[in-house]
C-alpha cells in the first residue's frame, strides 16, 4: 500500500517541495543530533512510515548526519520505496551541504531506482542549484541526466551554461558543458554560443572567441544584439579596441538594432577607453531609440568630456541628467565644477555649489583656486569667509589664499592671514611653510626663506616641489652651493624629487666650486631619489675630475651614461677624450674621436690639439691621418698652426706623402709652413740628395715638395 501510495504522487507536488526549499538554503548544523533523538524519529516512523511521513521528518532534521542516518534506515525497510521527493530531498541537503560526490550517487541511485517523475525531478534539482548559484551541483546533476539517457532542454543547458560564465568559473568547466550538450545532438542555440564565445574571451582566447562568432551563421544562428555586445566588451578588455569599432559598425550595417543592455554597458565601456567619439554616437542613437540612459551612463560621457576638455558639451550633458531627476555623485560634481571653472565661468560653478547645498570643502576650495588663478583675490577672500561661516574651510582652503598671497610678493598679507587660520585653530602644514618660502624667495630674501625651511625640517617637514626647486635656484644663483646642498640633502632623504633644471644647476655649481666628491654624493642622492639626469650633469662632474688629475674617477661615469641611454653630446666626447689620453688609452681615445666624428659632432680646438699631441708623442698620429685629411679639406679645427704640427709629426713619423699633400692643402689656402717645417722639408730632401741612389717613391717627394715650395716662395 505504501509503496503504491508512494509511487502515486505527481511531479507537481514534488515541484511544490522544492519550491520550499528554493525560497531558504536547507539550514546544515555543523551539530549532530545524539543518538538517542535520531532513535526517536525513527521509532515515530516505524508505525507510519511513508515517504510524506519521511519528507516532513528529513525537513525537521537539519543536520546532514542525522539526515542520512533516517534516510538510510528508511531505504532498508521492506514494503518501502524511494520517490522522487525523498530522494530530491535528500539531495539537496548534500548538494547544499557542499557534499557533491554523495549527491551524484543519491541522484544514480534515484535513475537507477526508476522512481516516477525522475527526469523532471532531476531537471527542477538542476534549476533549483543554479538559482542559488550551487554551479558544482548544478553540473553533477545535469551530467547525470545526460548520462542516463534524459532528454535535456537548450533552455536548461544554457540556464547551466550561463551560470557558470557568469560566474568566471574555469573555462574547461564551460567546455565540458557544452561538449556534452553537443553529444546529446542538441544544436546549439544563440544564446549558448553567446554564453562560449564570453566564457573564450574570458579565458583569453581571443582568436577562438572570435572564429566562433564568425561560423555563427554556419550553425544557423544568426548574432543578434547580446552576441555583438559580448564581442565588442570582449575585444575592448583584451585592448583591441579599434578592432572592436568594426565589429560595431558591422552591426549597424547588419541592422541589428542595440538594446538597452547593450547601451548600458557600451557606452561606459568607450568611456573609459577614452574613446569619446564612438561614445557620443552610440550615446546620440540610444536618444533616437527613446531608450532612457541611466545615471551610470551619463555619469561615464560626462567624466569623458571633461577629460578630452569637451566642457560645453559636459555641462549641458550634466543639466539633462538633472533635468531627468538624477542626482550628481561627488565625484561627477567636482568634474563639472572644474569644466565650469576651465571655461571660465566661475560664478555659474559657484552657483551649482549653492544650488546643490554642497558641503563638500574640497568642492569650495576647486572655486576658490580658480580664483586665485583669474587673480580675483577679493572674490576668493570673499569666498573663504562664507566657508569659515559655514564651517566648510579646511588647511587647504587657508593655503590656497596664502600661496596666493606668496605668489604675487604680499607675504605681509600672507602672515596676516596665516595668524588668522592659527587662531582658527588650523595648524601650518607643508602647503603653508612651501608658500611662505616662496614669496620669500619671491623677495629674494633667502636668509628667511632658509630659516622658514629649518624651522619646518626640525618638525620633520618636507616642503613641496616648486618650493624646494625655488630655494634651490634660488641659493645657487647666489652662490649658497652649501646651503642648497643642505637642501637639497635633507629632502632628498625623504624621497623627494627636485626639477630637473634645479637639480642640474646645483650639480654644476658645486663642480664649478671644485668639491667635486660633494658633487658626486648628492648625485647618487639623486639617483636614490629617481631626478632625472642627463649627460651635461655627469660631463660637469668628469669636467671637474679631470682638472683634478682623476681621468680615472672621470671614466667610471662612462659605463652609467650608457646605462641610462643617454646621448654622448659633443662636450662629453670631448671630457673623455681627454680623460682617454690622459689614461694612455690609445686604441679608446682614437676610437671615441672617429666615434664622434661619425655622428656628426666636432670636438673643440682644445681637445683636438690634446689628441693630436698626444699621438704626436707617440708616433701614431698617422692613425687618424684620413680623418685629419677630410678635416683638413672641410676646413675644420685647422688653423696656420695646426697645419704646421701636424705636416712636421707626419714627416717625422716618414708618412711624407701624406705630409706633403696637407702642406698642398695648407698653400691651397695661402698659407706658408712656418721655418721649422720648411727646415725639415728642405733638410730632409738636402739628406735624400746626397744619398748616392734615391728610390722612386723620395724622388715623387723631392718634386712635389720642390715645385710647391717654389710656387709659394714666388707667390710671397
């Protein structure tokens, strides 16, 4: 009786149970019942035992233990059978519980048992675990009715599918899925595609995402508006942004009409890609379409405007969406107050400040910088008293007033004020003490402004970096390398970076004081503190090394110059060229002058002359002849007496052609050898004639040298 009793209900009851359970997750106490309660409700079942009777006692028993224990104990009794309400029950408290293996096994034994209504059961414990996001569950259960032979609806397949993207499950997860979806012989739909063409993006599998999309039509599934807005969000997130506009332009050229959805997330998407065009048009058909934009919307355009400086086109943007009753975020509101005030406007941004009742002082103190900027100190005084009335004034509403004053070399009026935020009871920060060094440095009283800093460095204060730059300037231009130093040493190991300008003059001041060391370590200081450096800062240093007779020292920039691909200028050339010759370092020297040469740059007559002199003493200044040769003929650092030393060491060195073709090149341009060199020459072929045979290259020498001598001799 029981058991035909039991066999008779139908699924809408069992739908009816789990409706129950759907509204609240099945409560597991971590508890067990004892022994002797769990005793008790099996005795109370022993007289009535029916599945009714067993569901409403599973429903009581709430933790998973004692659950089981009834459960079990039902199934061994004879004259009794499992329905599909019992078995839903129990297996939804193991599927709550987390406990997925057992759960499968409970649902195989509820297949295996053909209890009524199993299919449909089944598929109800499948949508039940979606809908509480239970996607383990979800899986076990669905794969189960798959392999059982269960006719399985494209709806539910996708209400699987869907949760599990949604839910940034692993993709392989996604895949197995749809796999068996496909082996079911259920064709996909658009919706599952559009389900594996997200969760392809989402794994980054971008190609494939993109393939899939294009075989859709090949699957008789045409993409509609969900399938293009997945694609376009797909490429946006994976930077193919451009890529992204073509797919939107093809589905305007398809004439797939956007839904709101997609203008929800598109817009804001464009938006913060900065791609302000694609925006707006989006944003204008949305308008056509009579779709309404919601707040998150107008909120992304609005930021957008601002940003590419579109502040007329963001202002009348931000009056609609208050025309259409939403209210301005904080953040929304500050953009728009500064598009206000960028287009000059300052009392229309005064006026949304009022009309708005912000108490928000960092919305006052945009105004009254803004203020301070157009120079109208009398509306920003003005505006600080009516913050101080309504309690709306903060340390850098003060601030603002007194870097004002300090600005435009008030600092009378700025200690006035200053004595005012004090006994308002507002504390001088960094701002007050970087503005008050200004304006003295404005004033050129540096004596103050050091001892503003000092004053503030004993508090452990840090100024901000105009100040620190102007003090800085300030007291090299004055020749205080010392206190600059001081400076610049006690920011510096507070992290703190100085302008680049500021931070060069100071290296270079104190090089051209000679404490070259001192130069150095506050070089590394800056390198601590990431100043940016460029070649002329080290060239200084190496400058200074190499007066001190510390080539050595010198060279040990080089390698850091490299390091930091700077570009060698042609007075860092020149430094270690010098350094080069001065180290003996032959084969470096000559290969960093024709290096230089190559590029373009010239060294200076000084370290030409060192260079020349250099090889001069060692006999190899025939190594460099052909660039001296194309110096010579450009009409380069050669001077009278250049053309001399050079002619005289290569006929020293028996390079004598050579010799004579740059004495050619020297009466080319009416030049004469001074006497030394004619002596040599002519000494030199007196020497050859009384050799009692010449060879033929001496006797090429004699003439050419002979006929240009005597041509110049005549010309004189």
């Amino acid at each position: 009786m029981e058991g035909k009793r039991a066999s008779g209900h139908s699924f809408g009851c069992l739908d009816s149970s789990l409706a129950i359970h759907t509204q609240d997750c099945p409560e597991i106490y971590q508890t067990r019942t004892d022994r002797t309660e769990i005793d008790h409700r099996v005795q109370y079942l022993k007289s009535r035992l029916c599945p009714d009777e067993l569901v409403r006692v599973l429903d009581r028993t709430h933790d998973l233990y004692s659950a089981l224990k009834v459960f079990k104990w039902a199934s061994l009794q004879k004259q009794f059978r499992h329905t599909v309400r019992t078995y839903s029950n129990i297996i939804l408290k193991l599927g709550f519980a987390g406990n997925a293996d057992d759960m499968e096994e409970f649902c195989r034994e509820m297949v295996k048992d053909r209890c009524p209504g199993c299919e449909q059961a089944l598929g109800a414990l499948v949508d039940v675990f979606v809908g509480k996001g239970r996607l383990d569950e979800s899986m076990r259960v669905v794969l189960v009715m798959n392999s059982s032979g269960y006719k399985i609806s494209v709806a539910r397949w996708n209400s699987v599918l869907g949760a599990l993207v949604e839910g940034d499950r692993d993709f392989r997860d996604v895949l197995l899925i749809y796999k068996e979806m496909v082996k079911s012989g259920m064709l996909p739909d658009v919706d599952t595609l559009n389900h594996l063409i997200k969760a392809l993006f989402g794994a980054n599998l971008v190609d494939k995402a993109l393939d899939q999309f294009r075989r859709m039509e090949k699957k008789r599934c045409s993409p509609n508006c969900r399938t293009f807005e997945i694609v376009i969000c797909g490429l946006v997130a994976s930077g193919q942004v451009n890529e992204s506009l073509a797919v939107m332009n093809e589905m305007f050229e398809k004439g797939v009409d956007p839904d709101l959805s997609f203008y929800t997330h598109v817009i804001p998407l464009f938006c913060r890609e900065n791609k302000l065009r694609e925006a707006t048009r989006v944003f204008g058909m949305m308008k056509a379409s009579q779709f309404q934009p919601d707040f998150s919307i107008y909120e992304s355009l609005t930021k957008c405007l601002c940003a590419n400086c579109d502040f007329s086109e963001a202002t009348e943007l931000f009056c609609e969406m208050r025309n259409v009753g939403f209210s301005p975020s904080a953040d929304m509101l500050m953009d728009i107050l500064s598009a206000h005030c960028e287009l000059g406007n300052l009392e229309e941004a005064r006026s949304l400040l009022e009309e708005n009742d912000v108490l928000d002082p960092s919305a006052y103190n945009i105004l009254l910088q803004w203020y301070c900027y157009s120079h109208n100190l009398i509306a920003a005084k003005e505006l600080l008293c009516k913050m101080f009335l309504l309690s709306l004034t903060d340390n850098l509403s003060w601030n603002i007033i007194i870097r004002a004053l300090c600005n435009g070399k008030n600092v009378k009026q700025a200690y006035k004020l200053l004595g005012k935020m004090i006994i308002s009871s507002y504390e001088p920060d960094s701002a007050t003490y970087s503005a008050l060094v200004i304006g003295k440095c404005n004033l050129s009283d540096y004596e103050d402004a050091m001892k503003l800093f000092k004053e503030f460095s004993g508090k452990d204060g840090i100024l901000d970096p105009d100040s620190f730059a102007k003090l800085i300037e300030g007291l090299c231009n004055l020749g205080k390398f010392q206190e600059a130093a001081e400076v610049f040493t006690y920011m510096s190991t507070r992290d703190c970076t100085l302008h680049h300008s500021s931070f060069s003059g100071l290296i270079k001041g104190v090089c051209a004081t000679g404490r070259v060391d001192e130069a150095i370590g506050l070089l590394k200081l800056g390198h601590h503190c990431e100043n940016p450096v460029d070649t002329s800062i080290y060239t200084a240093i190496m400058r200074c090394l190499l007066k001190q007779h510390r080539p050595n020292d010198a060279l040990v920039f080089l390698p850091q110059i490299l390091r930091r691909g700077l570009v060698l200028d042609a007075k860092a050339y020149c430094i270690l060229i010098q350094c080069m010759v001065a180290m003996c370092q032959t084969k470096s020297c000559v290969s960093f002058f024709n290096l230089m040469l190559g590029e373009g740059l010239v060294p200076n007559i000084e370290t030409f002359a060192t260079l020349l002199s250099y090889l001069a003493s060692h006999s190899e200044l025939h190594i460099i002849w052909t660039t001296i040769n194309e110096l010579s003929q450009e009409g380069r650092l050669f001077d009278h007496a250049m053309y001399n030393i050079v002619i005289h060491v290569l006929w020293k060195e028996e390079y004598r052609a050579e010799a004579c073709q740059l004495l050619d090149s020297m009466l080319e341009k009416g030049w004469l050898p001074d006497a030394n060199t004619h002596g040599l020459l002519i000494g030199s072929l007196h020497k050859e004639a009384e050799q009692p045979t010449l060879q033929h290259g001496n006797s090429v020498v004699q003439d050419q040298v002979s006929s240009i001598l005597s041509e110049g001799l005549e010309e004189t």
